[in-house]
C-alpha cells in the first residue's frame, strides 16, 4: 500500500508546476482604477518639467510638441532634423607617394 501511494504522488508531482519565490512573470497589471495615485514626472513641449500625481504608474509623461505654435524659423529647423543624413561622395583621388618598400626593414 505504500509502495503504490508513493507510486500515485510521484507520478502527479510531475503534472503539478513547482511555484516558489524564484519562478516569475513579467507582466503589468490589469487594472482599469488604480486604488493610488503616484508620483509622475510631466515635461511639457518646451521642455520644463513639473512632478505631478497620476493615476497609473509611470515615471514619466512626454507631451507632444504642437507645430503651429512654432515660428517659421524653428518649423525649418525642425524638418531639416527630419531628413535622412546624406552620404557623402569622394570623387577625386588623391595622388601618393607613399612608399612601402622604404619600411621593408623594419619589417622582421
């Protein structure tokens, strides 16, 4: 009778998950109201920044920058940022006259 009770618990140990301090989830939590508030950093488009209480846990809130509030100039400058960096071409050879046989000695 032991030897079929060890039996039975042997062979159901290994359908069970061994859940302890050292297995975890890296998940975030699926609440619609948060019980708290929590302390946030709010950086506005100009980029002053101010600590604020939201309602869900972040550390910080990025606001959108709004482009019609902009002069001309810095819409300008904000689009050249925008655009792809250009290769640069090199289309002349340079002539040498470097010559490798004068360091064959050092050579050894």
């Amino acid at each position: 009778m032991i030897t079929s009770l060890a039996r039975i618990r042997s062979s159901t140990t290994g359908l069970r998950r061994n859940l302890n301090c050292w297995t975890t989830a890296i998940t975030k939590k699926h609440r619609a109201i948060y019980e708290r508030t929590y302390p946030t950093v709010l950086v506005f488009s100009n980029g002053s920044s101010i600590e604020i209480d939201y309602h869900e846990p972040r550390k910080i809130i990025i606001l959108p920058l709004n482009l019609a509030e902009l002069t001309e100039a810095e819409q300008k400058k904000r689009l050249e940022m925008r655009k792809p960096k250009t290769k640069v071409v090199i289309t002349e050879e340079i002539e040498d006259s470097f010559d490798e046989n004068r360091y064959l000695n050092f050579k050894k």
